[in-house]
C-alpha cells in the first residue's frame, strides 16, 4: 500500500482538464519499490499524516534524504509510468499521438562520406 499511497498522492489528477488521478489508470505499469525503500515510504508519510494531505513534496524531501538513490529511482519510475499512459497523453497532446518514447528512428548513414573530411588537415586559426 505505501507505494500506491504515495503515487496516488503524486498524481491525484486534474478531472477539469482531463487527467486521471494515478489510481484510475487502465494499465499500471508497476513501479519497482525495494523492499527496504517500501518501509522508508511508509515511515515518511506517517511522520508527515498530519500535515496538508496535498503536501507530497514533504514526503518525498524526507524520502530523498533517507535514500537518496532509491528516492530518485522511484521518481523517475513514477514519472514514465503516469506520463506514458494513454490517458495521460492524450489531454498532454490533445489527441492520441505518442509522446514518449519517441516512435521515430533516423535512418542509418554512410559514414564514409565522411571521410575526407576527416582526412583534411585543421584549418590554421584552430591550431
């Protein structure tokens, strides 16, 4: 629960625009909590229960200082999860094109046509 309690409280969404609150995704990708790290999380938010329930970012400084490294990694977990799902995109772009990952490759180039230029010498104000 404490992971699920802190994304909720990460995302709590924004009906009037669109987005859905963390707990309303269709699809969760789950979010790799260390098992040391879910007692960290649990810690944090009951020391900060009785402050703003709105008020995540005190958890999340608390968290950052007791496990920094654990801390970021879940943030950043946290981040692609919500910001990937469709629900969310889709208000982020309005409409149904793909944010993140980018779905476009560049295609591949001959770099032997860049040889020559790499064979000239540099041009004297460089030197």
């Amino acid at each position: 629960m404490s992971g699920e309690a802190l994304l909720a409280a990460m995302f709590p969404g924004d009906p009037g625009r669109g987005f859905p609150a963390y707990a309303d995704l269709a699809v969760k990708r789950p979010v790799p909590v260390d098992p040391a790290f879910s007692e960290a999380i649990d810690a944090a938010l009951e020391a900060h229960s009785g402050d703003d329930p709105g008020d995540v970012n005190a958890v999340l400084r608390a968290l950052r200082q007791s496990h920094p490294e654990a801390a970021q990694a879940f943030i950043d977990a946290a981040l692609t999860c919500y910001f990937t799902a469709p629900e969310v995109v889709r208000p982020l772009r309005q409409g149904p094109d793909t944010l993140f990952p980018h779905a476009r490759a560049l295609p591949d180039i001959d770099y032997t046509l860049l040889e020559p230029v790499l064979e000239r010498p540099p041009p004297r104000w460089s030197r």
